[in-house]
C-alpha cells in the first residue's frame, strides 16, 4: 500500500469481505483503496468517508471528528456520502462506474465500486505525448455525453469532472468515477469549497457558495477536459476569464485536426457566462453533429423500479390487432391544432396589412387622436456601450376650439429632440467601472475561500502542536537516541529508522518534531528553521506539505495549502511590519495568482494578481467606503475612474 497518505489504513486491514490492498486515490474528502473480495474472489475499489478539514483516524483505527465542534458536520457529511451511494447504487450505465455496496465501519462509511481497471485520463495526459490521438478524443467525447446524459436524467450533477476523475479501461471504454455531489453538500453547510472544485476545470458558478448549478456546469467540466486532451493543457481557470478572456478558441487554434463542428462544440460547452453555454447534453451533444453517437433516449435503469418496455430504436411491437396501437399522433395533432391556427391568423394577418398599408394608414390616422409625447421622426443613435435615455420634447397645445366648432382640434407636438452621443471618455470609464466590478466579484469569492482554508490550516497547525510535544516528552515509549553527521534523533525507532513519534535537531540549528515514517517526517509535525521561520501542520516525504501555518515572527505569517514548503493553492499571507499587508486567494509557489483580496491598511483591493502583484481589472475602498475602479499592471495603477 502507498504510504504517500498517513491516515490511509494499513494494507491488509479486513472491512468485512474485503481485503485492503493498496491506495489508489486520495483528497480532501476520503481515501479509495483497491481491495480483493474475498467471497466473490475479484478486485473492488473502496471509497472511504474521511473529510482532512473535519476529522482524523485515531490510533485504533477509527475515524472520529477533530473536535467537539466539527462533531456535527462530520455526522451530517457521513449521512450526505451514503445519500450518494444510495443514489449512485441505482444506476447501470457503459460509462458510468457501477457502485456495489455501501456500509458503514470504524466510526465512518464506505463505498464499494468496481474495480475499473485502466489508466485515468489524467495518467495519460502526463505521458510524454502531453494529448491525447484524434480517435481517443472522440471516444472520450462520447463517453462523457453518454455518461452525464444518464447521470443528468435521473436528477444529479456530477460537479467534479476533471482527468483523474475518468478512467480509460483496458477496452478503450472512458468510465466517469468520483462523483463530487457530497463533497459540495458539505462546501455548502460549511461555506468553505476547500478540496470541491479543480480551478482549470470548474465554471465560474463553482466559485461562489450560492452559484446556480446546473447540466451547463458539468458541460463546461466536460469541455474543458477535452480541451486539455486536445491541446496538451487545461483551458485558462474560469476566475482568471472575468474582464480580458484569455481563452483562445479551439475552432482557431486546432482547425485542421478536428472537424470544425466538433471544436466549435468544445468552445460553446466553454463558454464564460453560464447561458451561453448548452442548458442540457442533449443540446450539447447535437452541436457536434455526425461527430458524436446520438444519446441514447433512456441511458440508465433504476433497480428496483417499474420494469420499462425497453427500446430498441425501430418500430415497438404491440400485442393485440394493428389497430389497438397507441393514439399517441392523436394527441399530439390535438394538442398542435390550436398553435396551428393561430399561426394561420398572424400570416394572413400579414399579408392583409401589407396589401391594404395604405388605405389602414389613411382610415386610421383620420381619427383625431391626442398625443401626449410624439416620438422623433428618427430612431437616436445610442452610445456605443452606455445607452442614453430618451428625452420627450415638449407638448404643445392646439388653436383653442371656436363654439362653431363642437369637435376639438387634437393638440400639436413636436418631435423630441435626438439625445446627443455620450462622450468616448465617459463610455471609457463607464466601461472601465463595469470590469472592475466584474473583476470584484470572483476575487470576493475566492477570498471566502481562502479565509475558510485559513481556518482549516490553524487547526491542522495547533494539531501538529500537539503532536509535537508528545514527540517531545521525556517519557516517551519505546524511545532511542540515533546520532548520524551532525544529525541527533531521540525517538521511536524501526529497522533502525526513525519510525513513529520523535525529535530531530540539525547542527544548524533546526528542529523538527512530530510523526516520522522512513527516517523522514511524514503526518503531522513542526520545525523551527536556522533563520526562526517556523511551520507548524501536515508533511509528506519531509516536506512541509498539506494544510498548515508557517510564521516568521515580526515578518510574516502565511496559512493555508502547502506544497514543499511554500504555499500553493488556497491561504492566506500577512505581512507582520507596517504597512500591514493581508492577500486571501490561490498561491503558487508562495505568490498570489489570479483572482484574491489584499488589504493595506484602511484600504482594500478586490480583484486580479500575478505573481503576488496587483494585475488587471479591481476595486479598491478606502476606510470611508468609497470605491475606485481601475487596471493594474505589474502593482501599477494603469487607468482609474472615481
């Protein structure tokens, strides 16, 4: 079994049946085990129930909660994990993996799935080759309309399509795995989407807690897995799409090697704005023409249900004589019949007004008629971007009426004058408003985020706290002293490595503590470097690597997702000295990227970053509340408008 995953069970751990052999898959949200059923004598993959934010294996082997006050989400979460594997249970679809069995053991619940055997898309985009061949793309197209039109018939969304999340059997068959239904359940009770979404692959609705979701959300998912298997590289992450798109269409890019039907498919599913995007699969699936296998009309069977007459795409056979057949064209001409005639009525309404124009004309503007405003006798050329309202002129009164005359003269109007054009300069900076807003709104999101990280990576630190000083206890059981260049470990030992719980101090100063696995740590633990920079969460291989919380006092303090000891991916940097500095978004290598917050003194930006500096649109609000829209590059404020 991988040992890349502490809180994994040990390989050959009984649940039941099933015999634990190896890790083949771990997250945020659980571990998947390929496992051996002893009874059926066949390989099963096992999904564990295990949230890192909310709960921990304990030394018995039972997962429980991190604390008193994670208890209920951990609980909720639980039941929401099976409420997926009941629902995932009643699905038989080619190309979406069959789950078996769910139970419930060592404090948490598990999933049985079969054991699909083949590469994940994501295995075979990392090859050398970096894409995938023509043909290979096309079956991969038809398996992920395939399986998200039955997934989306019955009801669900997947919400966590990306490469790893698709397995290529050995026959060439793509099978949808992992589905993200109770991962986001929980996002959504705990505001924070911390291990929910992949960047490059999630829409832009993902970002937010309260983004409507819907079949078009998966379709973008799904594109933008093509798009990598096309291309050799995810499209660019949806937050970094608002205001200038980066995105560059496949239709101009790849012409040549796919059809253009088949590419301009892709770049509608990738569509930024939710509604641009096809609303169904079937929608989408009709976009790619011959290129793609019709979707089936009933792509998966319920167990347990009414059994269904199956089809089997030509002419049903009835029993009985020819004329008991259904009466379905009845009803259908029935229900036509009355759209049918109105339809007739507005054509020959047409053709009546255009042949006898002139003389309806004549017969109805002979009736006085009083008019309060007259619209211009020309339509008004609106601004290019800021429509101008349209300003009535001023009604005039008619002749005052003579007694001769018992019929009243209709007043006269004048036609309104044409609204002049709106200034190139104010449409600019109305424009420049409008994309720093849009710019806003992401950056607030991921912020949410990001802060709710910070959260987690506290807590993971003060875990590692702990940890690390029952490492250090003078009492500790089974405890020995190694000594190698410098290097001085006093702790448990195995094989003579340093296994189990320990303390190390460097020649140089540092120190490490925590939970070590082959001479390195691996688990929780802590270190304190030469220069004071401290780190305090989970390591993998020796490296600081997980969620955590590394401080240099009086300089900085940074919490969140680490990777090799820097921050990558959701957390929070703050800068100890004045002028105090806080940035909240998605780091890499230790730099904020994309969409994020960053607060100096009173002040406060939302809106794009690159390379830890303000870059493209944003806001800013000072300590009064008012709010200055902009563009930056490299820090620079570029242009400004109030």
């Amino acid at each position: 079994m991988s040992s890349d995953n502490v809180q994994a069970l040990n390989p050959g751990t009984r649940l039941g049946d099933y015999r634990l052999d190896a890790v083949i898959g771990h997250g945020g949200f659980g571990i998947t085990y390929r496992a051996f059923d002893t009874q059926l004598a066949k390989f099963v993959a096992i999904k564990e129930y295990l949230p890192v934010e909310f709960a921990v294996r304990g030394g018995d082997g039972n997962v429980v909660p991190r604390g008193t006050r994670f208890a209920e989400d951990f609980a909720w979460g639980r039941e929401r994990f099976l409420d997926e594997a009941r629902a995932l249970a009643r699905f038989r679809h080619l190309h979406i993996v069959p789950v078996l069995r769910y139970f419930e053991a060592n404090g948490t619940a598990y999933t049985v799935m079969e054991f699909e055997d083949g590469k994940s898309v994501g295995e075979l985009l990392r090859q050398p080759e970096g894409r995938l061949a023509t043909d290979d793309v096309q079956r991969l197209a038809d398996g992920l309309i395939g399986g998200l039109s039955a997934v989306h018939a019955q009801g669900f969304l997947h919400r966590d399509i990306k490469p790893s999340n698709i397995i290529i059997r050995r026959d060439g068959i793509p099978v949808l795995i992992d589905f993200g239904a109770a991962r986001q359940a929980m996002g959504e009770r705990s505001r924070t989407l911390t291990g929910v979404l992949t960047p490059q692959y999630a829409p832009i609705e993902q970002y937010a807690l309260d983004g409507k979701q819907g079949p078009w959300s998966d379709i973008y998912s799904a594109a933008a897995v093509l798009h990598h298997a096309i291309t050799g590289h995810a499209p660019p992450d949806a937050a970094a799409r608002v205001g200038a798109d980066p995105y560059r269409p496949l239709s101009l890019t790849q012409a040549g090697r796919f059809d253009p039907g088949f590419l301009g498919a892709i770049d509608r599913g990738l569509a930024f704005v939710p509604t641009d995007r096809p609303q169904t699969v079937e929608e989408w699936a009709a976009l790619f023409g011959r290129s793609i296998a019709r979707v089936a009309d009933a792509p998966t069977q319920r167990l347990g249900g009414a059994t269904a007459t199956p089809r089997l795409g030509g002419a049903r056979r009835e029993a009985g004589p020819p004329e008991a057949a259904p009466s379905e064209p009845p009803r259908r001409w029935r229900r036509m019949r009355p759209w049918i005639v109105i339809l007739l009525i507005v054509i020959a309404g047409s053709i009546l007004e255009r042949r006898f124009r002139t003389e309806l004309h004549a017969l109805f503007s002979s009736a006085p008629r009083p008019v309060e405003v007259a619209q211009p006798a020309t339509p008004p050329v609106p601004a290019p971007t800021v429509p101008m309202p349209t300003v009535p002129g001023p009604t005039m009164p008619g002749p005052t009426p003579q007694p001769s005359q018992p019929t009243p003269t209709p007043p006269v109007t004048r036609p309104a004058p044409a609204p002049a054009p709106a200034p190139a300069q104010d449409t600019a900076k109305q424009a420049l408003i409008d994309l720093a807003a849009r710019a806003a709104v992401p950056a607030k999101a991921v912020m949410e985020r990001a802060d709710e990280t910070a959260r987690a990576a506290r807590a993971m630190a003060g875990e590692a706290r702990i940890v690390a000083a029952r490492a250090a206890r003078p009492d500790l059981p089974n405890a020995e002293r190694l000594t190698n260049n410098g290097v001085s470990y006093v702790g448990q030992v195995s094989d003579g490595k340093r296994q189990g719980q320990g303390v190390v101090e460097l020649s140089n100063g540092e120190r490490q503590a925590g939970d070590f696995q082959d001479d390195r740590l691996n688990g929780l633990g802590t270190v304190r470097f030469a220069d004071d920079t401290r780190y305090a969460g989970q390591w993998r291989d020796g490296q600081a690597s997980g969620l955590g919380s590394r401080e240099k006092p009086a300089v900085e303090r940074a919490e969140g997702n680490f990777v090799a000891g820097r921050l990558e991916g959701l957390g929070v940097r703050r800068t100890l000295s004045e002028p105090a500095t806080v940035q909240s978004g998605e780091f890499r290598a230790d730099l904020l990227e994309g969409p994020g917050v960053e607060s100096v003194g009173d002040q406060r930006y939302e809106g794009g970053f690159r390379g830890g500096k303000r870059n493209g649109y944003g806001q800013v609000t000072s300590a009064d509340g008012k709010v200055q829209s902009g563009r930056w590059e490299d820090g620079k404020a570029i242009e400004t408008a109030p």
